[in-house]
C-alpha cells in the first residue's frame, strides 16, 4: 500500500467556525434521511448489556491497519455488518470509540478509534494520529482501493453540547448504530456514541460521532473505502 497524506482539514471544521460547524451538523443530524442507507443490509442491532466508561478524550487516537484485529483486544457494546457488492464493512462501538473492519477480494483495512493507551500491535499499521483539532487522510492500495477519513475533536459551549447529544440519543436502530455509556460520576448523563453507514455501489461512508460530558467534546470522524472503477 501507498500512503499519501492529506493535504487539509475537514471541511466543515476548517471553513468555518467552530462553533458554527457544530450547528451545522446539529441540522445535519436532524435532517438526515435514512430511508434508503440500509439496502442490502443486516440491519439487526444487538443489545447492547456490558456497562462502561469512556476514556478520557485527550487519549485518544486513530489507526487504520492493512489487517484485521482481534475482536478480544477490545470491549465491544454494539455491532453492525453490511454487505454489499463484493465488499463488507463491519462497524463495531467499542469502549474508547469504534472499530470499523472493511473487506474485499481477500483484503483487509481496520479503523480504530481508542486510547492511545490501549494495547494495539504495531504489525501492519498504515496511519496513525492522535484525535486533536481537525486534520485528514489517505491510503491508497495497489489494487485501486481507497481509503479516505476526515476527522475533529471540537470542545463546545454546555449548551451546544448537550443538544447534539439530546439530538443523537433520539435516533433508532433503523438510524444507525447507538450507545449510550455510564456516567463518569461528575456529569448526570453518561457518553453516547452513534454511527451511520450509507452504501453506494462501489463505496460505503461510516459517519461516527462520539461524546465525552466531562470535557464538553464531541468526536467526528468521516470514513469512506471506495473500490475501484472498472472499465
């Protein structure tokens, strides 16, 4: 594989304000339209019974492997697989984040979003950066692959803050991927984490969002493995 790095931020983090950023994907959310982004898809969701507590948010970091990890390396809540035109995607919300595990024609990408304290191998591993302000990424596989992921840690007013979470917990199972974790004890309401997929023919985009109450955080990553044109 060949890396290219990316050559800018976000682009909702870095035209505009941001605090206007977050008022943007607060509209976003509210005006998504889920009808068609589970075509070809299993859409059950798991219980979701293990009780948590997020990591602190300053610990965290993202790695993409050209490899699968062990599901036993993490504390798994929720997962979701969708398959789709010889590609799968399987979307798991762990403890510290998610892990989203993508395959195709016998290879492997795994996105990890987890404390740069958690123990991960260094075998195989394409990317890594801490989750702090906003910044973007490429790999590019021989075989034509890509990937692409765009990500921001953004600290917001109270307000602000508990608005987009109000926002996230209101969604269902057939809206993506959510849990909701304990309380750290300082704050009434625990972390939530919500993830979306949306398929196209020859790409799926996985939209997370994670929040941490105690530092009035929000998390957005923006994940995209495309294949291939054929000719």
């Amino acid at each position: 594989m060949k890396r290219t790095e990316g050559d800018g931020g976000i682009e909702f983090a870095t035209t505009l304000s941001r605090l206007t950023a977050f008022k943007l994907l607060l509209e976003q959310l509210a005006t998504l339209q889920f009808d068609n982004l589970f075509r070809s898809v299993d859409s059950s969701r798991s219980v979701c019974p293990v009780l948590s507590v997020r990591p602190k948010v300053a610990e965290l970091s993202l790695q993409l492997y050209g490899r699968s990890l062990h599901p036993e390396l993490f504390e798994i809540h929720c997962s979701r697989t969708v398959e789709r035109n010889g590609f799968s995607v399987k979307v798991d919300i762990a403890t510290s984040g998610h892990v989203i595990t993508w395959r195709y024609q016998g290879q492997t990408l795994t996105e990890v979003a987890a404390s740069r304290q958690h123990p991960l191998p260094q075998k195989r591993r394409l990317m890594q950066h801490p989750l702090k302000g906003s910044q973007s990424d490429k790999v590019k596989c021989r075989c034509g692959v890509s990937y692409e992921v765009n990500f921001a840690l953004e600290t917001v007013k109270p307000e602000l803050f508990w608005a987009f979470q109000q926002q996230l917990s209101g969604t269902n199972e057939h809206q993506g991927l959510v849990h909701t974790f304990d309380s750290s004890g300082r704050m009434a309401l625990g972390a939530l984490s919500y993830i979306n997929i949306e398929t196209r023919t020859r790409k799926v985009r996985i939209q997370a969002f994670h929040t941490f109450p105690d530092d009035y955080a929000l998390v957005k990553t923006e994940s995209v493995f495309e294949l291939p044109r054929t000719s």
